[in-house]
C-alpha cells in the first residue's frame, strides 16, 4: 500500500524554480554547440540565412 | 568579404567566455540585491528616488535597478564581443535569481530581463554614425531634458508616486534636465552605439513597469502625463551613464577595438 506523498506548496515551487534554473544552465551549455544549433536549423528550414546574417554580424563585432 | 563557416563541432562560446558571462551574471545578480540594501540601509529604494532625489513615480526605482542590469548586460557584451552574449546573460541571471531569489518575485519579473538584453543586443549592432540612428538618442535627451526643465519652471513638479506637488524649487528636475541636455551634447560629438542600446533597454525597462507590473494591464502608468516624459529621462539617463562607465572599463581592460572611435556629426 503506497501513502501520497503530499509536498507542501512551498516546497513544490522551490522545487520547480530550481528545475526550471538547472534547465535554463543546461539549455546554454546545449545550444553552445555548434552542432546542435545548425541540427536545429537545418531542422526548422532556417539554415541558411540565418547562419550568414549571424556569421557576418559576429565578424563585424569581433573587429 | 564572406564570414568563415563556423565548424560545426565546436563551441560557439569557449570555456572562458562561458566562465566571464557567469561570473558577470553573478554579479549582476549580487549587485542587484546587495547593492540597494548597501547604499541605503536604513530606508528603501522608493523611499531614495522620491523623498531624497525628490523623483515623480511610479517608476522611478528603475534609475537603480535597470542601470545596474543594463551596466553588467553590457560589460558582457563588450567582453565577450560575439552577439547573444547579453541573451546568454540573462538565462543566467533569470536561473540564478530562480535558485537563490525569492520565486514569485522572479517569475513575474523575468520576462524584463530577456527583453532588455534584446535590445541591447539588437541595438549594439546598428550603425550610429549614419542615418536618423545619429540623431535618435540626442534627440530623446534633448526633449525630455527641455521637457523635465520646462515642467520645473511651470511649477508642474510632483513627487512619489501619487503625484505629490514639489514644494519649493525642485532641484532634481533642473539637474535630470540640465545633465539631459549636457548628455545631448556630448552623445551628439561622441557617437557610441551601446549608449543608445543602455539608454532604449533603460526606457523600455520603465515602460515595461508601467505596462505589466501593476494590478492589471498599464496599473501603474503614471496618473499625471507630464510625468513620462521626466521619467523617461531618468530612464534614458541612467541607462546613458551605466553604459559610459561599461564602456570605460572595457576599453579600460584593452577587450575592445577601434570600431567606436568618436565620430564627429559633421564627418
């Protein structure tokens, strides 16, 4: 016989509040690869001007 | 000249670049809730803006909050020097504050953080030395500076946010309006883009305050429409000198290059 377990409120908002944040650092550390993110682009069909726009704004900036 | 592909196997930001963003965002973090409480510890950030710089609400707190958020958005961006950098940032912040602040205060105030480190974003990479972009922020300055002087002088003067009439000469709308029209000045002769991307993301700051942070849907717009115009420019000022002093530490610490020189209008 299993007893409910029941997580007062407060706890559950701590609890989501620090999924939520662990999975927005993870999210920075995943889409920081490459990789993944022309994966993604060529996933949604924006691969290509995107990509140029993004390229050629980082290389003014990093002048 | 066509970019380089970027490899698809490497990371977009390198370890160090990753461990400055976290760092900075820390800070901002820190800063954001330590260093109010520092400055005035016997009273509270309203109780500073309205009763000792004498400012009209609501929304005048921003001064201090949006400065500090735009100043360490922007020491990032100028650091790292690779756009989503102040985007980045903010994901951080967001997930710092959510672990470490108090919850419910964060969810509702996230969204503004991810908002101002767009425009900072987007408006770092536009071309101040050309076009209307030359003229937008000393424009703005000089308007709302001429504004907030002329409101003074009329006698419209408040203070707080249920719009208390000013007794006596109020001096903080002559030194917001008097350092507008100096700020004008000189963002007229020394064109830096990240000025006018802290002072727009300082603006929008305010108005998103106004809009969604109130009971209801623009609750906390200012009752008195003589009122926007003196809080814009504080807005736009605070975001003008946090950026000045992001600036100066970066060209400071040698991370930036020659591509904001100051130019002349009349080149």
């Amino acid at each position: 016989m299993c007893a409910p377990i029941v997580l007062p409120e407060a706890a559950i908002g701590l609890a989501a509040a620090h999924i939520l944040g662990v999975g927005l650092i993870a999210g920075i550390v995943i889409f920081n690869s490459n990789g993944v993110r022309k994966g993604m682009s060529s996933l949604l069909g924006i691969s290509d001007g995107i990509g140029l726009a993004f390229d050629h704004v980082m290389s003014v900036m990093s002048r | 000249m066509k970019p380089a592909a970027v490899p698809a196997d490497t990371l977009y930001f390198t370890l160090q670049e990753l461990g400055v963003i976290i760092v900075l965002s820390a800070l901002a973090a820190l800063s954001g809730a330590l260093v109010p409480s520092w400055l005035f510890p016997d009273t509270t950030i309203s109780d500073f803006v309205y009763s000792t710089l004498g400012l009209p609400g609501p929304g005048a707190g921003e001064l201090v909050f949006g400065s500090i958020l735009c100043f360490w958005l922007l020491l990032g961006l100028l650091l790292v020097k690779k756009p989503g950098t102040a985007f980045a940032m903010a994901i951080v912040l967001i997930a710092i504050d959510l672990m470490a602040g108090s919850q419910a205060l964060v969810i509702q105030t996230l969204d503004v953080l991810l908002f101002v480190a767009l425009i900072i974003e987007a408006i770092s990479m536009v071309p101040v030395e050309r076009g209307p972009w030359s003229y937008l922020l000393p424009a703005c300055l000089l308007v709302f500076g001429i504004t907030t002087i002329a409101v003074a002088i009329l006698g419209f003067a408040t203070t707080g946010e249920m719009d208390t009439a000013v007794t006596g000469t109020s001096w903080s709308y002559y030194f917001s309006g008097i350092l507008g029209l100096v700020c004008a000045f000189i963002c007229c002769r020394y064109q830096v883009r990240y000025l006018l991307a802290a002072g727009l993301a300082g603006m929008y700051y305010m108005l998103h305050f106004w809009l969604y942070w109130g009971s209801g849907f623009a609750a906390r717009f200012p009752p008195d429409p003589e009122m926007i115009p003196v809080l814009f420019l504080v807005a736009l000022l605070g975001g003008v000198i946090s950026a000045a002093a992001a600036y100066g530490i970066s060209r400071l610490l040698g991370s930036h290059g020659n591509t904001d020189r100051p130019n002349s209008v009349d080149q």
